[in-house]
C-alpha cells in the first residue's frame, strides 16, 4: 500500500492491524524520518501487507532489504496526491521491480482528470467504482465562506477560537511558512497553537499530533499535506485562512470534521484575493459557496469587488477541465 505521507502511513497500519486481528495476516510500515534499522529487521522477517512511503521503499529496496517480485496487489491511497506531489519517478522506479501481473488499486475522495489520465498509465483496462457523486463533501459538513480583511483575518481566529469556543481547532495555511507565522501569532494572543507540517522532524510531528489529541492544543495549523493523513476523532472546526491553490484540496481539508457521522463546521476566510481560487473551488464541488459577513468583523466594502460572480456552474466546471488538461499536457506537476 503506497501513501503520500508518514502520518497517512502509520494511520493504514493501525487500520490494517484492527482488520487483521484473529487472522494470520502480518503488516509493517516503512517510511522516512525515522531509523531505517528496525524497519529492515521486520521486513526480514516477512509480512503480507507492507505500508509504505515511495522513498523510504526504494531505499530499501536499493539496499536489499526485501523484494516484491512475489506482489499480488499494489494499492495507492490518496492516489490523485501520490500523482501530484511529484512522485512519478519514484512509482515508475517501483513499478519495474513489481510483476506486471498484478491487481492494481487506486483510492482517492477526489477526482480529476489529471488523475484519470495519469490512470491510463497504471492501469489496465480498469474498472470505475464510486460509492459517492464524485468531490462531494460530507452531508454532516456545515460550510461557511466569511468575507474579510486579509489584514483582520488573524484577529477573526483569534476570535472564533476565544470568544466563540471554537477551539480545538484544525486550522489550514497554504504554506509552511503561514503555519509557522499563524502559530506565532496566536500563541501572542494566548491561545496554545502549534504547526504541522513536513519541515518538522517525524518525532516533531508525533508530539504535535499527540499533543492535540489529548486536547492540550487549542489549535494545530497545517498544511494541506497533513490533509491527507489526519484521522481526529471528535473534531468539530475546521478553519481555511485562505482557500488551497489545489481546489481537490478544499474536500480533503474539510473532510477532517464531520467523521464518522459526527456534525462538523468548515469555515473558509475569504478575501477579494481569493476570488479566482474561490471560483476553482465551486467549479470541483459544482455549487456556490455563499460569502456571509462576520459581525464585528465586516469587510471594507471598498476592497471587494462590488459586481457579483456571473460564472455560471457550467461555465466555471468548463474553466477548470480545459486548465486541468491543460496542465497534464504540460507534464507532471509539483
């Protein structure tokens, strides 16, 4: 089973382990940032299902460590991720050490037609299951865009986080450095926050994740990476600064509330920036997110953009198909 991140790994192994109890199935999970020892000694031994990162797998393939010339099933999990965060030359590297005669799986919340190209490639005449209407977003999800300031966007958190009692939080930024700056500034503000995302160590991540499980965390700020492999029970707020530039990503980062039939609110905070990344948004979810004001936090009026979107839904689903083709004809992207 192939995943994109270390905390999307370790959350299958638990996964895999709970299926396979009373069974004589073995499992194991390698992947970066931690010693490469105890995971070459558990391969020696032999397991049934191997969970792995594309990376850590090649180095040990490259070492020795194991072969997969008996594999039967090869999975990719997050797969329209695992092709788009540049791991094309690792999975072809994989692919030539793997029998052709194979079954070949891929899973993924959302799907576009990068990930439907880059399909025709893996597989062979494959077979399309959809068990929910395509980048749709849980029933159990409220969502709410409120339109502000950029430059009132921390204070608004601050706010829903002290006053409202939103906390804890799970809350987005585009960038590393963002998460990093968003942390700082609410620990000025006294909220207990803390970043997430792949410049921390594996332990680093670990403590953070731990930390905000057993509630000592008002707010964890990540990236849309650590989207992907977050499983927290009973989070019920989920908090956008801004909007991803991935629009797929939107669907995974509000995906982290409302789990398991649990209620759940996503707040997205909008800006007159956002606007085009806004519109991606609703072309992939095909509907309108309605912007609403915050009271005490009303936008200057002056900076948006007074005319109304006139896109239709048509239009917009239209915009986003030819950039997505448009973007698989220029090669893979990062």
């Amino acid at each position: 089973v192939l995943v994109p991140t270390r905390e999307l790994a370790v959350q299958v192994a638990e996964s895999v382990t709970r299926y396979a109890r009373g069974t004589t199935l073995t499992s194991t999970q390698v992947y970066g940032g931690v010693s490469i020892a105890a995971q070459v000694e558990a391969l020696n031994a032999g397991v049934d299902i191997l969970i792995a990162t594309p990376g850590r797998l090649l180095d040990h393939l490259r070492q020795g460590a194991l072969s997969l010339a008996a594999l039967c099933h090869l999975v990719f999990d997050e797969a329209d991720r695992m092709l788009d965060m540049g791991f094309m030359d690792e999975i072809k590297a994989l692919l030539k050490q793997i029998p052709a005669d194979r079954q070949t799986l891929l899973f993924s919340a959302t799907c576009d037609d990068n990930l439907f190209a880059l399909c025709k490639v893996l597989l062979r005449d494959p077979a399309l299951v959809e068990v929910a209407p395509r980048n749709t977003t849980a029933a159990e999800v409220e969502q709410r865009v409120y339109a502000v300031d950029s430059d009132r966007k921390v204070a608004l958190v601050e706010h829903m986080l002290t006053v409202k009692g939103w906390a804890p939080a799970l809350i987005f930024s585009r960038t590393r450095q963002g998460a990093d700056k968003l942390a700082q500034q609410l620990g000025k503000g006294g909220i207990n926050a803390l970043a997430f995302h792949g410049d921390l160590s594996q332990s680093a991540r670990e403590n953070v994740l731990l930390a905000f499980r057993a509630g000592t965390l008002q707010a964890l700020v990540a990236t849309d990476v650590a989207a992907r492999g977050l499983d927290i029970s009973d989070l019920n707020h989920v908090i956008n600064l801004e909007f991803p530039h991935q629009p797929e990503d939107y669907v995974h980062r509000i995906g982290r509330t409302g789990r398991a039939g649990n209620k759940g609110l996503a707040i997205t905070l909008f800006s007159p920036e956002d606007a085009p990344l806004l519109e991606k948004v609703e072309a992939v979810l095909d509907t309108r997110l309605p912007q609403q004001w915050f009271p005490g936090f009303e936008p200057d009026l002056t900076r948006f953009d007074p005319e109304p979107r006139r896109a239709s839904k048509g239009a917009l689903k239209q915009k986003a198909r030819k950039q997505a083709l448009a973007g698989n004809k220029g090669g893979k992207g990062r």
